[in-house]
C-alpha cells in the first residue's frame, strides 16, 4: 500500500448525490488517520484539493512562512481554511460534494479524481482533460528548453 495519491478515476455521482472516493484514495486517507476528508477550492484552477493530514500540514507549512499578522497571511488562511469542508465519508467510501464546491469546480454529474501525492484533487472530466492536455503542452516546452540548456557535461538531451 502507498502512502501517495497517485492516478486518476472518473466516477458518478449517485441518485443522493454521492460519489465514491477511489479504493486506493480511500486507502491512504485510512493510512494517514484523518477524520473525514479535507477539502477546498484550488487557489487558481476550476478544481477543489482534498486530503487528510498530510494535505492539512502542508497549509499549516506554508502558513508557518508568514507572520500570522500579515496580509499574506491572512488571505492565505482565508483562501485555503476559510474555504474549506470537512466532508463524511461513509462506510461505502462516499460522500457528498456541497453546492458551493460543486459550482466552484463546474461538477454536474460525473467527477476524476486526481492524485497528487499529499493530496487530490477533484475535477469536472471534461475540465481535467483541458487542463491535462495544456499541463503536457508546457511541459514539452519545458523539456525542449532543459534539451537545449543540457550540454555532454549536464546529461544527456532528447
């Protein structure tokens, strides 16, 4: 078992509203001992982060960077805290999204979890694979550029 969130699934969502977190998601949240499951709306993406601890400490890592009087501080707490939900998670491993996060994130029917290692994130499909395709289009830029920098003694091109 990993201790990372990792791929992504597309599930539905139920008749009630319900949607089933993925077994090896549900997995780590069991290993990594959170109540419930954190959640917020992504700082600047039409997506919501969801976690346990892990995901929980890394708000309170990046707070931590600021004095708790600053306005850094202060928008940071209320974007990622002020924003957030605990959800339930029932023993089938479902929950229920609220309208707020819903509408945040574009969610009708269907949604794909995402993995990211401390966290997930839970978008509308369509809207992830705009995102994923526009992520893999920097990404052969960046690569193109490392390429170029890389000479015999930085490693090898492609």
């Amino acid at each position: 078992m990993t201790d990372r969130f990792v791929s992504n699934f597309t599930n539905r969502l139920d008749a009630k509203g319900r949607v089933s977190i993925p077994s090896s998601f549900r997995a780590v949240l069991t290993k990594d001992g959170y109540e419930g499951l954190y959640v917020h709306q992504a700082l600047d993406l039409p997506a919501l982060d969801a976690g346990g601890n892990a995901l929980r400490a890394t708000i309170d890592d990046i707070l931590s960077r600021f004095s708790p009087f600053s306005d850094e501080w202060e928008l940071l707490s209320t974007a990622l805290n002020g924003t957030s939900e605990v959800l339930k998670v029932d023993t089938e491993g479902r929950m229920v999204l609220s309208e707020a996060l819903k509408v945040h994130a574009g969610i009708g029917d269907t949604v794909t979890f995402v993995g990211h290692g401390h966290k997930f994130q839970i978008w509308e499909p369509e809207r992830f694979r705009a995102h994923l395709d526009a992520a893999r289009t920097r990404l052969r830029d960046v690569k193109r550029t490392l390429g170029s920098l890389s000479g015999p003694a930085g490693g090898a091109s492609s």
